[in-house]
C-alpha cells in the first residue's frame, strides 16, 4: 500500500506542477426540502472547489477510438485529469458537475471515471469535458 501512496502523491505533485487552476462545481440534483410548519424550502446547495488540473485535446490519430467510455468524443472535446487527493464532496459525475478552466471556460463533465490502476487506490479522475 505504500508504493500505491507514493503513486498518488506523484500524482498529486505532477497536477500541481504541470496543471491549471480549474473550479469544479458539484452541483446538488437533490429536491429542494420543504419544512410544513414554517412554509419555506431550504434550496439545495452547490459546492466548488479549486483545484489543479491538466486538460487535454483528443488526439484522434494517436488514441485510434472515438469513445470515451461509450459516450461519442466530439472535435472539442477535451480529457482532464483531476487528483483524488483533493478534498472533493464527492466524485465529480455528468450530472450537473461542471468545471471552469484558467480561461474561464465553462466545461461540463460527461463521463468521470477513477483511474484505479492497482484496483485498490484510485489515483486520479479521468473525466470527459464538453462545452
């Protein structure tokens, strides 16, 4: 398990080093809660975390598919990898969650899935950006 942290923090320090700064924001899908005996809703919350990131175009000629995960890549389309040793509420998903780069474009995340190359400790999230 040792080897599998010291990949993690490589990770970790990579992102940090090679990456941008990048704000996710997990969106909250739930409904919104009603209390009956004061007569208001407590809306539901979203929460952003800023972190670093590395964004990526597809690169068609090199990677040979034109799916990621079973979802079709589009010209635009861009690979992230986010590290999982930030303190995310959650892992971000194509629910909502969308991302905003150091350019201030507004990705939404399509398909997210932990890169988990031991099968014990994921080490990354590999998401799929749309604008």
């Amino acid at each position: 398990m040792a080897l599998l942290d010291k990949i993690a923090a490589m990770t970790q320090k990579f992102l940090n080093r090679e990456g941008q700064t990048v704000t996710v924001y997990f969106v909250d899908n739930s409904v919104d809660d009603y209390n009956p005996s004061t007569g208001t809703n407590t809306p539901s919350t979203d929460t952003s975390v800023v972190t670093k990131a590395v964004l990526l175009p597809f690169l068609f000629e090199t990677r040979g598919d034109t799916t990621y995960s079973g979802t079709l890549i589009e010209k635009e389309d861009r690979e992230c990898y986010l590290s999982t040793k930030v303190a995310f509420p959650r892992q971000p998903n194509g629910a909502g969650d969308y991302l905003i780069d150091a350019a201030g474009t507004k990705w939404r995340i399509i398909v997210s899935k932990p890169h988990n190359p031991s099968g014990v400790l994921e080490i990354m999230y590999k998401l799929l950006l749309r604008r």
